[in-house]
C-alpha cells in the first residue's frame, strides 16, 4: 500500500529567542512512513517530539531538515499548504482552544466554509461529520455548555467535514474524564473503520495504543521501536526504561503468570484478557 | 457572582424574533435605541415601550433573562433618575426639605431617563440573545462591507468579534477556576477598599492573559488546520435572505417613529405637563 504521508529523515528545532541558547531538537532523524487506511498509535513522554509530528504533518510546521511528503505534496512548498491541509487534519489536545464559533453546526461548517464549498454541500458535510461523531442532536446548542467528551467529538466533527484522508490526533484524550475518553476513542476508531480514514493518535494511555494496528515509540526525539502492539510490547524492559508501561491488562496476565496460572503472554487489551480468563475457567 | 454575566451570550430558539434576517434585527435595533431617545411625550414612550414588550413576549425569551440583563444598570439607572430628581427644578415643587426641592419636571425627567436606559438595554440584549454570535459577526461583515474600499478589512474585524464572543463563557469560566485555585492559596480577593481589591485581582488577571495568549496560539493553529485563509473566497452555511416578516418587522418600526414623530409636534412635552399640573394645582388649591 501506498505511503499517505511520510517522513523523509526530518529534524525540527524549534527557533529560540535572539542569545538564547539553541533549543535541542525536537525530532531528530526520524523517518516514519504511515500507510493508507492505518491505524497508528505514537506513545511517548513528555517532550519526546511526539506533538511536534502532528503540526509537521500538515504544514503547520516546515521541518528543519529532510521531507514530508503528503500524497506526493511537499509540506515546505506554500502554494500546496491548502490542498495538503484538505488532506491531512489535525485534532488538538483541548477542545476548548479548537472551536471557533458559538454554536456545534456552525463550528463545524467553518472548515467546509474556508472550502469555498457551495451552500447546500457545507450543509450535507456537516450533517454527515455530526452523525459520524454522533452529535447530530446537538447541532444546535452551544459549545461551551458540552462536556469534554462532547466538545472533542465535535472537533472532530469540524475536521471530518473537510473530508480529510488521514487525521493526526495530538493527545485528544489527555483533558477529558474516562468517559469522554472512552467517547472520543470509540469515535476514532469508528472513523477508520467504517470511514477509512487514516487515523494516526498520539497518546500516553498505553491502554488506548494497544488498540492500534501499528504502534511507534519516540523517546529524545527520535523512533525507539515500530511494529505491532504485541511486538512492541515485548519490550517492557525497554519500555520501563524510558518511563512508559505496558498496558495495564498486559501487566495483569504477566503478575498472573507469576503466579503460575496458564494465561497467554501476548495479552494486550481488555476483551482478550477477558476471553482468555474465560476460557480458562471453562478448562476447570 | 462572575456566572451572571449574560452580554453577547445567545439563547437558541425557533421564534419569530430568532428567524428574523440578522441584518434586519441589527439596523431595527439601531433605529429603535435612536427613537427611543426621540421620544419627549408619553404617547410615544408608551408605543415604543409597547412595541419592545410585543417583541420580548414574541421572541420567547424568559423574562427572567431580561431581568438578569437590566441589573447591571441598575446602580447607573438610580444615580441618574436620583440626580434628576435632585437637580431638576422645573415644574412646581412637590416636596421642600431644606435645600432640596423636589419637582415634578425632575420627577418626569426621572421617569423619562430611566425608561430610555432600560429600554435600551433590554433592547440591545434581546439581538444578541435571538441571533447567533457567527450570524451576527455576519451581519456585520455584509452591512458594514461597503467600507472595504477604504481599505479596512471588514472581514478580519467580523472574525475578532465573532472569536471574542465565542471565548466569553470559556473565559469566564477560567476566571472562577482561577480566582479559587488563589483563594485556596490563601488570597483574600473580596474584603478591603477599591484599592485593596483592585490589587488582589492582579494575581487573578496575569494567569488569565498568560493563558489567553496560549489559547490564542493554538486556536490559530487549529483554524490553520481548517484551511483558513482570510476572507476571500469563503462561503457561508446560512444564508441571509429578506423574507415578509423582516418587511413587516421594518413596517412596525417605521409605523412606532411615524408616531414619535407627530405626537412630538402634536402633544406637548413632559416639562408642559407640569406647567399644566402647575396651573391645575393652583386652581385648586
């Protein structure tokens, strides 16, 4: 399958105030290829340029060395910023700074707006993005009297509507409650499932990585490891070592295996777990 | 306290009012807080109050919103309406205590002023509680267009509006989360003088502006990411188009000003009034 979007061995400095000391990079050398229809997970602490690939990926910002290519576009060439943007959209971490206008429709007609889009098109665009998010009932109310869960998903409302093929999400869970957690995960994953939209999420929930198809850790600005969920979290030892964990259900089967109870080692997520505890009571 | 802060917020609704072209609502405004100041006779005061009453109970806001937006003037109603009373001598005097003579041209001045006041507040309140804050920016944008060929960017100046509306309760929410966060630290934000309390509000304000600037960063990045680029070429999901009832809605208000207009030449003014109380208490008297 083809590359949607890929890093091309980019480094980024954020530029420092005149006699300041240079800041370190913020990604260094990273090469990083995301397919069409992925669904992919970036784990990573604070500060190890995870965010910083988000705003690469879409022009927002142009890296300091190397390529991104979107589609076969270069992110460095300005005239290609617009049609690049339609292709590759960005959620941000709070919804609060990422809504523009007062009430849900009108917030998500803003980008189909700046399209240029004929009226009665916006309006399809928004109705559709509403219901992909489910919030088609809250087309009318006004923004700031949602809850966190709600105000994310229609964010995400917001970048649906321009039709985008891939989405970055920068941390989209990390200001909400577990349950507009769970809302807003649900709703990404829905989107590139029966939307196929290229979804690609950036997180420190190991739980939510787990759910990806493809997982990529950065640590000191650089990629650590890239594969499948079980794969990468092979590496606990490294893992540990760079201050992340392994997914809490992962964690679990591990002390249970200690423990001498036959449960298998590659457990990641919640519905495994359950069905192999539940198999296992029924061998008893 | 800070919550009941009700300006430039809108109350979704389905009314007559709500539907109402934007555009309309807004130069219906301008005319009615321009004839409200016309007004010198009680005929006229009575129709454009009659007229805002209609437009209250017909665009379904509650009344109790109403009351909410009146009593921030409140204190400036009663300085006015009390030194009216005080400085006004006109008309014959009704009550003399010591230096203070309080007439009936005061008391009709009084009457007058604080009507106006709170006719226009509750008037301008009711805009921007039927008309959705992009709708209205809108408006703007379209009415005030024409200025573009001195080269000011209507546009630019319509999103600021529309961006500063949208961030008020987000504000003042951050404004309660940050005046707890430094009462819980200790700080005593409500005893004191004015000035004592002005200062205490510096440590609720530098958070606040630090803050909004961050904000203002990545709400304009995100506005990046929805292919922003100004004005040009945007299209609009509403359409603002004139139907029969913006017609009748200007119909009425011309009809109230045709009022105000010849019941000013015909009727005499408030300060005659009294100069026929004047006459007719010294008749009887």
């Amino acid at each position: 399958m083809e590359n949607i979007v890929e890093f091309q061995n980019i480094s980024f400095r954020y530029s420092e105030d005149e006699g300041e000391e240079k800041l370190p990079l913020a990604v260094d050398g990273v090469s990083l290829g995301i397919k069409a229809g992925e669904c992919v997970a970036v784990l990573g602490h604070n500060g190890s340029g995870k965010s910083t690939l988000a705003k690469l990926s879409n022009s927002i910002l142009i890296p300091t060395e190397g390529k991104v290519m979107v589609k076969g576009m270069d992110t460095a060439d300005e005239n290609l910023s617009y049609d690049i943007r339609k292709t590759v959209g960005v959620v941000f971490q709070n919804p609060d700074n990422q809504i523009v206008a007062s009430i849900v429709e009108e917030d998500v007609a803003f980008g189909p707006e700046n399209l240029g889009l004929p009226r009665e098109e916006i309006r399809r665009r928004v109705d559709d993005a509403l219901k992909a998010v489910d919030m088609y009932e809250y087309r009318t109310h006004e923004s700031h009297k949602l809850s966190g869960g709600q105000k994310q998903r229609v964010a995400i409302a917001g970048i649906i509507a321009m039709r985008p093929e891939c989405i970055f999400f920068d941390e989209p869970t990390a200001m909400l409650d577990p349950k507009g957690r769970k809302e807003v995960m649900d709703t990404i994953f829905r989107l590139n499932r029966e939307y196929n939209i290229t979804v690609v999420y950036i997180t420190h929930f190991m739980d939510e990585a787990a759910l990806a198809d493809r997982v990529v850790v950065m640590d000191n600005a650089k990629i650590l490891l890239d594969g499948k969920p079980k794969e990468v979290f092979k590496n606990d030892s490294l893992l540990k070592k760079i201050g992340l964990d392994v997914p809490s259900c992962a964690y679990l089967a591990k002390e249970l295996r200690r423990e001498n109870i036959n449960i298998p080692e590659d457990i990641l997520t919640r519905e495994e777990f359950t069905q192999s505890v539940l198999k296992l009571l029924g061998e008893k | 306290m800070i919550k009941d802060i009700t300006i430039g917020q809108f109350f979704p609704g389905n009314s007559i009012i709500h539907r109402l072209d934007p555009r309309m609502k807004l130069v219906l405004t301008f005319i009615y807080i321009i004839a409200i100041f016309l007004c010198k006779n009680f005929l006229a005061m009575g129709t454009m109050l009659l007229f805002l009453i209609l437009t209250v109970l017909l665009s379904k806001i509650s009344l109790k919103l109403i009351a909410k937006s009146i009593k921030p003037v409140f204190i400036i109603v009663l300085i006015t309406s009390v030194l009216q009373i005080v400085y006004n001598n006109k008309g014959i005097t009704l009550l003399e205590l010591g230096r203070l003579h309080i007439t009936t041209g005061g008391i009709f001045t009084a009457v007058f002023t604080t009507v106006r006041i709170v006719a226009l507040v509750v008037a301008s309140s009711l805009l921007t509680y039927t008309t959705s804050p992009t709708l209205l920016t809108d408006a703007i944008e379209r009415l005030f267009s024409p200025l573009k060929i001195v080269k000011i960017n209507v546009h630019s100046i319509a999103m600021m509006m529309t961006i500063a509306l949208r961030f008020i309760p987000t504000l003042i929410d951050e404004v309660d989360k940050i005046m707890s966060a430094q009462k819980s630290r200790g700080a005593d934000l409500e005893s004191g003088n004015i000035i004592q309390r002005g200062k205490a509000l510096v440590p609720v304000f530098v958070p606040l502006f630090i803050n909004s600037f961050s904000r203002a960063y990545e709400l304009a990045f995100a506005m990046e990411c929805r292919c922003y680029k100004g004005g040009e070429g945007r299209t609009r999901l509403k359409e603002m188009k004139l139907a029969a009832r913006d017609y009748i809605a200007l119909f009425a208000i011309l009809a109230c000003c045709g009022v105000i207009i010849l019941s000013n030449r015909l009727i005499t003014a408030p300060e005659q009034y009294s100069n026929i109380l004047d006459s007719f208490l010294r008749f009887v008297l």
